[in-house]
C-alpha cells in the first residue's frame, strides 16, 4: 500500500489484504452541527494522536444519523496533509485485527482503524480479536494506530437479566459485579475516550436544515414545514434526516 497517495483503505478478510480507496466522503467539521461538545472533545484527542502525545482509543455511541461515523470522515479531510490515514474494518473482521497491526506497526503514518456499529450478541466470540489489541496482549499495540468505533450502545455486547446473577453489593456500597457483567464491561472500558450523542429536538432540527439551506430565497416557515413534514414520515429529526430533507431536492 502506498500510504503516501492512499489516505483510506478497507480490510479485505478474504485476500488478507488492504484495498485502496479512492472516492472519499468530503465532509468538513464545519458541516458537523448540533455536537459541538463531541466535536471537541474529538479533535483534541485526534490531535493530541497526531502529534504523537498520550491519546486514547474513541467509543462513540449513541442515537443513529447523529455524526459519529461523520467525525472520522472529516478527520480524515482535515488531518490526512499532517500525516492521518484511516483503515476501515467490518465488525465480523475483528479477529484480523493482529494481522493490521503488524501491517501498520512500521509505517510512518497515523493510523484510525475505524469499524462501524460495533456491537455484539450474545455468542458471538468476534470481540476478542478487539480485546487482544486494546491492550490485552503481551504485545504492546502499535503507537501509531487508535482504535475508532461507533456503536448504538454504550456497552457493546448485549446484556441480559441473568448476567446479574452473582452481582452483590459490599457492606460499604462497592459493586461487585458477577463475570458475565464484568466480561462486558471491560470491553467497553478499553476505550479511554466515551462520546455519547443524542437525537436533538425540533429547534436543532431546523437549524441543521438552515445549516443545509444556506443561501435559500424562499419562504423560511414553508421549508420548516415541509422539513418538519419529511421528519415525522421518518420518525427522526437527526442531522443524517436533515441532510436526508436537503438530497430530496426540496426547492
């Protein structure tokens, strides 16, 4: 791969390979409305991996269309001139994890590994491959690749009634969670930054749709109709149904 011309790439299970990618989402932080407080918190981090500081790996959870996967896009156009480069990998991939990181480990890149929804049902056995690079090999994991995942869940393997079974509480208040909570915990807790996000109400709403419709000549209140309208046909009135609203070719 040559890092130097390829800013992006995805994990290919089947070849072990690394496929290029070409066509890149132009998304800016700038478009990135109504998660101000995420966005921050985001960039700081990124710089601070960047600039080869102390950083964590990033867990963004929360409700769907609300800029998750948006954020790693536009890290990619903001940082990729300093040095920034994102690898894409499908949650059912996880265990070839390693085989990225030794890929990765001696370029003089920055590296994301982005996976998109993760989350785990009961059974699946995919997050140990995530596990052993989060920290829980005996080899240490590369310094310039963080672990970027986005989730509808803050914890990521589906919890269940019975997994408090063995869950007590100490004679002075502590927790003591029984294994199966523990198991499920500790995953999520390899990730050293939480960003959660949360669907808006209509005022945020609207405001992303003026945010889409800058510049726009006609009758304001309509168009806030018409998007209202177009929201509750979707049962949603996030940023992704706002830029929804805005692709239909309202005019």
């Amino acid at each position: 791969m040559d890092w130097q011309q390829t800013y992006a790439a995805l994990w290919r299970p089947k070849s072990s390979r690394l496929k290029s990618v070409s066509a890149l989402d132009p998304i800016r932080f700038d478009d990135l409305i109504g998660i101000e407080r995420q966005k921050a918190a985001f960039i700081e981090n990124t710089e601070r991996f960047l600039h080869e500081h102390p950083s964590n790996n990033v867990l963004l959870w929360g409700a769907r269309g609300t800029g998750k996967s948006s954020l790693i896009k536009a890290a990619l156009n903001a940082y990729a001139p300093l040095g920034l480069r994102v690898v894409e990998i499908d949650r059912d991939d996880l265990d070839d994890l390693i085989e990225i990181a030794d890929l990765l480990r001696e370029e003089p890149y920055r590296f994301i590994v982005f996976c998109d929804d993760l989350s785990f049902e009961q059974g699946e056995r995919g997050y140990k491959g995530l596990k052993r690079i989060l920290e829980g090999s005996i080899e240490m994991p590369p310094s310039n690749m963080r672990i970027y995942a986005t989730s509808n869940r803050r914890h990521l393997i589906s919890e269940y009634h019975a997994d408090n079974i063995g869950t007590r509480v100490g004679d002075n208040g502590e927790i003591h969670y029984g294994d199966s909570v523990e198991e499920k915990i500790a995953l999520s807790d390899r990730f050293g930054l939480w960003l959660s996000f949360y669907n808006g109400d209509q005022a945020e709403y609207l405001r992303l749709v003026d945010h889409y419709f800058k510049g726009y000549d006609g009758d304001i209140d309509e168009l806030h109709r018409a998007a209202l309208r177009f929201a509750q046909s979707r049962a949603s009135k996030s940023a992704r149904t706002a830029k929804q609203f805005y692709n239909s070719g309202y005019m």
